[in-house]
C-alpha cells in the first residue's frame, strides 16, 4: 500500500477493531525529533509536556518561536524517514494483533505528510491502513466502528485524545502507550478508565484481554 486512504476506503472484516495512534506509540517521535533538532542547533528540554518553549538554540538558550517550532516539525515531517523508528516491540506484537483483529492507524499528523508516512511504514514491516487527520480523535473512531457489537480498542499517547474516544465510542478499550519515559512523567495523567501500558506486550496483554470478554 502506497498512498494514504481515507475514511470511507476501510474495509473492516467480521472481527475487532484495533485503532492506534503514531507518534511516540508505533513510530518513536520525541528521541529522533530531538536529534534533528541536533542537527539544525537546537534541543528539545523535557520541561513541561509541550515543544513550542521547551525548544531551544542550543548556543543561546533561547526559546524558538511558536512559528518557528512549527517550521522545524514541517521539515521533521517531510523527512521523517530520515528519523523515525519503530517503538519497542511494536512490529512483532501488531503482527500476531493482525491474525485475530483489523488494525487501522490514525495519526495526527497533516496529511500532506501522509505519503512519507506510509512508505516508511510499509518498510519497517506496519503495512495497516493510515488515515492522517487534525480533526478530533473520537467521531473517527466512532464511525470506524460505526457500533458494531465487537470489541474496539484505541491506543494514544495523548489524554484529550483518549478522551474524545471515551465520549464518542464509550465502549472502547482505552490504552495511554509513551515511548518517551522522560516526557511521560510530564504528561497529564489519563483518567482512571484508560489502561497505562509499560510498553507493547502491557498493551496486548490488555487488548487480548478485552477480546475475551
């Protein structure tokens, strides 16, 4: 698979849905963004849960611009091939995932980048369906699922992000997943109904318990 597809091109079989997040849940984000800011004179400082104040010259110490924290994360993205790679044990736990339920992709990231995003995922062995959206999280996984009485599940990084699942499709397992251990202690705690998972095999340890349900 090539191209990214939208919305109305899945196809779900008669089995689970797997919904999951990119950045820093299936592609490590925070580690190879700050190595390109490395490249360009710049570092990322774990101070807060945000980039826009916590990137900085790495001669100066001052903090880049909200426009020019954008700027980078455009170029980040457009050779994000360049950069990031897969989380740790990601690629052998969505495969045997794949045997028993569809697993379908939903990044956050502009979908002009989209086509990047998917060679580098056919490379590193994540062939899944890719949807690329700004728009929120919980109305698309609400029609991916489109009430269907088989388990879902929806796995983020971001707490608003589980929170607009948990609003849209209330019966969804919600897993919070974080490569990143120093900007996870930053994070805002997830609410008391989403399963923090250590790392991959927590998640689907998790997941292949609420099939069984």
């Amino acid at each position: 698979m090539s191209d990214t597809i939208l919305e109305s091109d899945i196809r779900l079989g008669d089995r689970p849905l797997v919904v999951s997040d990119i950045d820093e849940v299936v592609l490590e984000f925070l580690s190879p963004f700050q190595a390109y800011l490395e490249s360009c004179d710049h570092v990322l400082l774990p101070r807060s849960f945000r980039l826009t104040g916590n990137v900085v010259h790495r001669e100066t110490q001052e903090a880049a611009s909200e426009a020019a924290v954008n700027e980078l994360l455009e170029t980040f993205y457009a050779t994000q091939d360049r950069w990031q790679t897969p989380t740790l044990g990601v690629v052998e736990t969505l495969r045997g995932l794949s045997r028993d339920a569809d697993i379908v992709f939903l990044t956050a990231m502009p979908p002009r980048h989209a086509t990047v995003r998917r060679a580098l995922l056919d490379r590193l062995g994540l062939p899944y369906p890719l949807l690329a959206s700004e728009d929120p999280k919980g109305p698309i996984v609400q029609r991916l699922h489109a009430g269907r009485a088989l388990p879902v599940v929806f796995i983020d990084d971001i707490a608003r992000n589980l929170e607009s699942v948990q609003t849209h499709a209330p019966s969804c397992l919600l897993i919070n997943l974080m490569a990143n251990k120093a900007f996870r202690a930053l994070a805002p705690a997830p609410a008391d109904c989403v399963h923090v998972a250590a790392d991959w095999t927590d998640a689907a340890n998790a997941i292949r318990a609420h099939f069984q349900r």
